[in-house]
C-alpha cells in the first residue's frame, strides 16, 4: 500500500505541475538594467575670484614675488586634471610666468608654470583634498608705459 500511495502523489504531482505549466504562459517581459556609478570629480577654489596686485613698475623693470597663498581649492570624489592658463591683457610684458602650486600642510603637492609663450599648464591627476593655492610670479616690463589685468583662469577638463 506504501508504493501505490507514493506513485498516486507522484501523479499527483506530476498533473499540478503540467497544469501549472499550461496556466502559466509568458507574454512579454520588462528588463530593467542598472548600474550604481561614483559622482564625477569635482574641485572648487575658494574664494573663486582672486585680485594678487602686480603694482606699477618702471619701463624694463623686472619684479619677482614668492609664490604666497592666495585660496583654497578643494578637489572631490576622484582626482582630476586641473588647467591654469593665461590670459587677459598682458601685451606690456615682454616676460611673465607665473608659478602656481598646490600645497598641503605646507608642501607643495603639484606645481605648474605659465608664461608669455606657454599660456596654458595642465596639474595632473590631483588627488581629492584640500589644498593651499599659492601664486608666485615674474615679469619684466616692457619699454612703453602701458596697462592691463593679466588673468590666470583655472579649470577642469
């Protein structure tokens, strides 16, 4: 009597699950990929807008100043390339370069250079922090009195 019980639940089972196959017939689906992806990078100066007063210097006069700390620039969720370049009116030069460095606790982290025939430097790969954003700069009148507002713009690629 034990094996007809099992052969008649067997059966049984094997009916439920045919009429569960022929009940269930699919008609469409909806797939729905995803993917959780990281925020880009991303940096930001503080204060944004900087004036470093060059001054008045004489015709063919040369002035340095050391590179001093000038805002706070704070590079988030992945390191990025950061671009310094040169631009607004500089044409009463005959040399500029300005140094631009990062730092953090008081060394420098990455380091860039413009000048008059190289208007734009790329810092490379900068690891997400807070740096100290220091400027230093060099230029050489030239020998007609003139005027003008050179710019150092930074930015992101």
């Amino acid at each position: 009597m034990k094996k007809e019980t099992l052969l008649f639940a067997f059966a049984i089972l094997l009916i439920v699950s045919g009429a569960a196959l022929v009940a269930l017939t699919i008609i469409g689906q909806v797939n729905m990929p995803w993917t959780i992806t990281a925020p880009p990078p991303t940096a930001s100066m503080n204060p944004n807008i900087i004036t470093l007063s060059i001054g008045s210097i004489a015709v063919n006069e040369t002035k340095s100043v050391a590179p001093a700390n000038v805002a706070t620039l704070t590079v988030s969720n992945g390191a990025l390339n950061i671009n310094a370049s040169l631009g607004g009116e500089y044409s009463g030069f005959d040399a500029i370069s300005v140094i631009v460095q990062l730092k953090q606790a008081g060394e420098v982290k990455y380091q860039a250079e413009v000048t008059k025939s190289s208007t734009t430097a790329t810092i490379s790969n900068v690891e997400p922090g807070t740096y100290d954003v220091y400027i230093g700069y060099t230029v050489t009148a030239g020998n007609t009195p003139s005027s003008g507002v050179a710019v150092i713009t930074f930015s992101t690629p």
